[in-house]
C-alpha cells in the first residue's frame, strides 16, 4: 500500500482552514457525532508521534470524527481555542468543546475519548 492509498483509507480528516473546520464541525453536528480535534505541529515530534495513535482511535470509533488541524497552516482555529502547546486534543459535542487535553498522553486520551464515544452510541437502523 503506497502513502497515497493509506491517506485515503484515513478516517482523520486534515483540517486546512477556517472554512475546512467549520464546514467539518457543521457536518458532525448535522449527524449528532462528537468530534475530538488533534491539534498538531510538524515541528512538534511528541505530537507527529501521536499521529499514529489518533488514526487507531478514529478506525476504533467510527461514530466519532476525528480532525487533525496544524497550527502553523491553520492558526485562527488555534487561537479561537486556545490552544497554546502541542500535541493539544479537544473534545467537541454539538459544536462547543467540552474537554481539552493538553500533552502527549495516550491512555488518558483513550479514556476521554471512549467515554465521548458511549456518550454517542452508533444508531442501529
């Protein structure tokens, strides 16, 4: 599988502006999913190290998107949160961010994330 392929097959959507976030944030709102955003720097090697663990969290939790957003590429997004350090993950639910964790810590992520997650079980149709 070539790195085209893989980036395909990403279920964590690479957030390139305002216009990207907000369209994305609406979006899960309109399907009642909660959204965890990993906020990220290329320079930041704690935070490209979590790039993997993100993308295993989105594959184990399909009723949650999962957004990548660089600081350097997207900084209103940033600033409108916040956010000061890198790797910082959000938790948003109908739009409004209702966790914030900052630092490069997977278990305690995963904790946060599953509990959003069974907060928002997957419709049986």
């Amino acid at each position: 599988m070539d790195a085209h392929e893989q980036q395909s097959k990403s279920r964590v959507v690479k957030v390139d502006s305002m216009q990207s976030w907000e369209f994305h944030l609406n979006q899960a709102c309109n399907h009642g999913c909660p959204v965890v955003a990993h906020f990220t720097a290329i320079w930041c090697i704690p935070s490209v190290a979590m790039n993997p663990f993100v993308e295993e969290m989105a594959s184990a939790h399909e009723n949650v998107v999962f957004l990548t957003v660089d600081v350097d590429d997207v900084k209103e997004v940033a600033a409108k949160y916040e956010v000061k350090a890198m790797p910082t993950f959000l938790l948003l639910k109908d739009g409004a961010p209702i966790d914030k964790l900052v630092g490069a810590n997977p278990e305690e992520i995963r904790k946060r994330v599953e509990g959003l997650a069974q907060s928002h079980p997957i419709p049986i149709v």
